[in-house]
C-alpha cells in the first residue's frame, strides 16, 4: 500500500462509522451536554419510582426490590448518554424486559425509561444507538414469550416499539434540521465576517490608491515649481511659480481631507457634499481634467487633451467636457487618477516633452489613453510599481480593460477601457 493511501485509512474508517451511526463531530462523545443528561436522568428515576409505588399500592401490594433496582439501574444510565450512548442504549435495553420477566406485574412504568433513552438518543442524531436499544429489548423479550407466550402481550410489545421507533425518527429529524438551521447561521455569521473583512481591506487599498495619486502628483507638481523658482532670477516668474506651488499645496490639502473621510465610513462623492447631498467641494472627475493638463502644462511639459478627436479640449471648461463625455461618477473619477498618474510619472521618469491625454467614447465603453514620446523602448520593460498597480486595480474593480507599457517606436502608453452603458 502506498504512504500517502494508509495516513488516510483512518479517516475513512472514522467516515464510514459516523454514516452508519449517524452522528458528526458535534455529537460523538459530546460532554457539552452531560448536565442536562444528569438532570434528565434524576427526574426519570423520580418518576419511575414514584409510578412504580403509586401503582403497587393501588394494587395493594409494595413494589419489588428487583423492579426497582433494574429501573433505578436503567434512569441512572441515562446519565451517561452524552458520554457513552451505547452502554445507555444496551442498558436500558436490558432493564425494560428483565422489568417484566422478573417483576410480578405487567405495568407500563418501564415503558416510560425505555422511551425517554430513546428518544434522547435519536434527538442527539444519532442512529444506530436508538436501533441496539430496540434490537436489545426485542431480543430479551422475544427469549421470554419462547417461554411462555401470550398473543395479546406480544401484540402490546410490538405496538410500543413501533410507537417509540416512529417517535425516535420524529425527534432524529427533528434535530438533524435544527442542527442544519444552526450551522447554515453559522456559516452565514462567517460569511458576514468574511465580507467585512474583504471590503475593509478594499477601502484600505482605496485609501492607499487615494493617498499616491494625490501625495505623488501634486507634491512632484510643487517639487518642480520650486526647483523652478530656485532657479530664477525674474522676479515675476518667481512669483509666478510660488503661486503655482500655493495652487498645488491647496489642491493638495483639499483632497487628502476628502480622501480621509473614507475613514470616517464616507465615501468620495459624500464626503465632497453637504448633508442634503449639494456639492461643497469639486469632487474629482473628467470636468477636473482641463484644469489638470493646464496645471501639469504649467510645469513644463507640453500637454494635449482630445475628446473624442476634437483636440485642445483643455480651453473648453470643465463642466463641457464632462457633458460631451457624460461618464458615471466612478468612470469619470477613475479617469481622471489614471490621468493624473500617468502624468506624474511621465513628469518624473520618462523625460518627455510632449504627451497627450484622450477620451475616446464607442458604443458600451469609454477608452482613456495616455502616450508621451519619451525615451522608454520596448527593452526597457520593467516590473510594474505602485502607480501602474493602482491603475490596473482601479480599473479591474470597474470592470474594463488595463495596459501600459513601452511602445515599439518609442515612448509609453498607457490606455484603460471601462464598460458604461
């Protein structure tokens, strides 16, 4: 035999044992319940001895130590049911029909003992330790009637075990149903928590897409004016750059507060908007890319914008590009971090002096795609860092389609399509 075949020998022993009894890891052996069993078993016992009494005296005679003896041994097994069932089970199976081959009346006390372990057994789900009980019993008194038969007392006997076998199948399913109600609600709080964690660790990724294309765009914006106003010596320019850095610092400021109001459970667009839902802030979006490309112009790289072919959409405002490209606020806010990156790196790593950024609509989805003529190659092919996955993932969260990479005649592409109906 195998090594891997014999570690799971066992496991298959232990399967097939739980399908022929019927129980599970909740219940086999279960001492959960042992308290329970224990004051089941003390109010059985009570009321066994109780009947037994109440029923010889009115027959005018006192109980007999035997009977009361197996009864006693039969209640305080049940005890044991959680820990050991089929010594419960062989026990009482024994007791009922040696309480009336041994005792001097035919009364129906044991019949309650015989029920309540029964019963018990199959409400814990299982199977086959109701079945030893019943097959015990009828063996014993199968021996007795050889002995001395009687139609009518054959007849009672039967009729009891098929009234405790129904009853025992009744309570089985019962709790097999019961048990499957409680592990589909745990199974369902799992699932909750699962999802909450799942969607925490998306807005944790949000923030942190948030937090780099803000910081990195706008803080790289405001590296270059001031390296630029170092550099100069006409006052206006100087000027002209701090204003320019006052400008980005602000923008700055304005979208890292939106950006940690995700913190606080508010999203985006909310965050932007007064408790009647009116915009406080200009939430980001394809209305925010005319004021985009003149800023990143500003700092020095010459910057197209095309909509749909018409280029030199920069000039026109916000609100006319927004209108002409009529993208959802999600599209449109994903457009625009994809440009604004893109930008960024292009400023910072490729050594452009041209790019342009172009919004082309089709039928069913909408295409952004920015192109620099820098100096990357098709060689200089490199893993993707922080910026390109941010891209890729906001994308895949809205569906579309992502890539960037050197094109072959020089330059880098980056081009994002979503689905918008």
């Amino acid at each position: 035999m195998a090594a891997g075949s014999v570690g799971t020998e066992p496991g298959r022993a232990r399967a097939m044992w739980r399908a022929l009894v019927g129980t599970g890891p909740r219940v086999e052996r279960d001492r959960s319940d042992t308290p329970t069993d224990v004051a089941i078993a003390v109010v059985t016992a009570a009321a066994l001895l109780i009947a037994e009494v109440l029923v010889e005296f009115d027959r005018g005679g006192l109980p007999a130590p035997q009977s009361m003896a197996l009864l006693l041994v039969g209640a305080a097994s049940l005890a044991i049911l959680g820990r050991w069932p089929f010594v419960t089970a062989v026990v009482v199976g024994l007791s009922l029909p040696l309480y009336y081959v041994t005792g001097p009346t035919d009364a129906w006390t044991a019949w309650l003992l015989f029920f309540v372990a029964v019963i018990r057994l199959a409400a814990r789900g299982l199977r086959a330790a109701p079945a030893l009980t019943i097959l015990v019993a009828l063996g014993v008194f199968m021996v007795g009637e050889s002995m001395a038969f009687e139609p009518w007392r054959a007849l009672t006997i039967l009729a009891w075990m098929i009234v405790v076998v129904a009853a025992a199948e009744i309570f089985r399913h019962r709790a097999a149903y019961l048990r499957q109600v409680e592990e589909r609600m745990l199974e369902a709080e799992r699932t909750r928590e699962e999802e909450a964690r799942r969607r925490a660790t998306e807005e944790r990724l949000h923030i942190a897409r948030e937090l780099h294309d803000v910081i990195a765009h706008n803080i790289s914006l405001i590296n270059v004016q001031a390296a630029s106003a170092v550099h100069r010596r006409d006052p206006d320019e100087t000027y002209a750059a701090l204003e320019a850095i006052k400008t980005a610092s602000k923008d700055t400021l304005r979208e890292l507060r939106a950006t940690l109001g995700v913190l606080r459970q508010v999203d985006e667009i909310e965050s932007a908007c007064t408790g009647d839902g009116v915009p406080v802030a200009p939430t980001r979006g394809v209305d925010q890319l005319p004021e985009l490309v003149r800023r990143t112009r500003e700092a020095g790289l010459d910057v197209r914008l095309i909509v749909d072919g018409v280029e030199d959409a920069d000039r026109a405002d916000g609100a006319t590009v927004a209108a002409a490209v009529g993208l959802p606020a999600p599209v449109g806010l994903a457009t625009y971090r994809i440009a604004q990156e893109a930008l960024t790196n292009i400023r910072r790593h490729s050594g452009a002096h041209r790019a342009d950024v172009a919004i082309e609509r089709a039928p069913g989805e909408v295409a952004v795609r920015i192109v620099d003529d820098g100096r990357a190659t098709a060689a200089d092919a490199r893993p993707e860092g922080n910026g390109l996955r941010g891209m890729r993932e906001r994308v895949s969260a809205l569906g579309g389609r992502f890539e960037a990479g050197p094109l072959p005649t020089g330059g880098f592409l980056v081009r994002a399509v979503f689905p918008v109906r």
